[in-house]
C-alpha cells in the first residue's frame, strides 16, 4: 500500500506506519508522550536483560502526536514505547544500530487501519490487540540479523 502525503502529514512512511503500535514493557500514564513509564518486571525488548529505559520507537521530535485522517474520522495517535536496557538504548541512539518497523501479516490489515476501521470500529490506537494482525520486525544492522518482536 502507497500512503499519500496527506496521510503522512509530514512523516516517513516508516514512522507513519509505526504510530499507535502497541508499546511493549512500557506505557503511556496519559495521552502525552511524555507521560509514560516502564511496566513492572520489564525486560528489554531487543536482549532479554532488566529494562532501565522506554524508548520512543518514533523519535521524540516526530511524534508529539500524529493523526490518522482517514475516512471514519481522525485518530490521534502516539509513537509505541520500547522497554529497553541501558545498552541496547545507547545502540539504537548513538550507533543507530537497530532498525524497527511495522508488519503487518496481510495487506488488507494495512488497509483497514489506514481506512480507519481498526481504529475506528475494533480497537484503539497502541492497543495490543493490534498484535493480531501483525508485529514488529526488528533488523540489526551491525550482524544482519532479523528477527520479529510482540508482546
């Protein structure tokens, strides 16, 4: 599916995608991406070891709130949280060592969150029913190494 510069409304398509995922060992206090916290017992998403961090998967600076426009409506929605250790963290921020996108298991899924109907009739934005229709796919840039991450 091609996303049109009006559904981007200024973002990558890869950011786009990722906004209103569900976060993963962390979570949002409020609707303000500032407002968030690890779950209790987190673990990092990427290694395993005890998180000490949640990370914005969609850089601060980009995701205040993005809003879905789609036919159903609008849907604001915030960038997923990323429960991670101090390591892993500095790997993603200073190496940039990680990439994270978006999969969905079938088109139609894409379609039908751009449509609004996930969104709009199934469930809300960050939602880990959203886990369902598809998941994270996380590519390490210094091995090669692919794997998918949920919840």
């Amino acid at each position: 599916m091609r996303l049109t510069s009006q559904q981007l409304a200024g973002l990558d398509a890869r950011s786009a995608e990722l906004m209103g995922k569900p976060s993963i060992g962390a979570h949002y206090t409020r609707e303000d991406y500032r407002a968030h916290k690890l779950d209790q017992g987190a673990r990092c998403t990427l290694c395993g070891k005890p998180a000490t961090d949640a990370h914005h998967v969609v850089p601060r600076g980009h995701s205040r709130g993005f809003t879905v426009d789609t036919p159903l409506g609008q849907f604001v929605t915030l960038t997923p949280l990323f429960a991670l250790c101090r390591a892993c963290h500095s790997d993603i921020h200073d190496r940039a060592r990680y990439q994270i996108t978006w999969r969905w298991k079938e088109e139609r899924y894409q379609q039908e969150w751009w449509d609004g109907h996930t969104l709009g009739r199934i469930c809300p934005a960050g939602s880990p029913w959203l886990f369902q229709e598809g998941c994270y796919h996380v590519t390490d840039r210094e091995t090669g190494e692919e794997y998918e991450v949920s919840k």
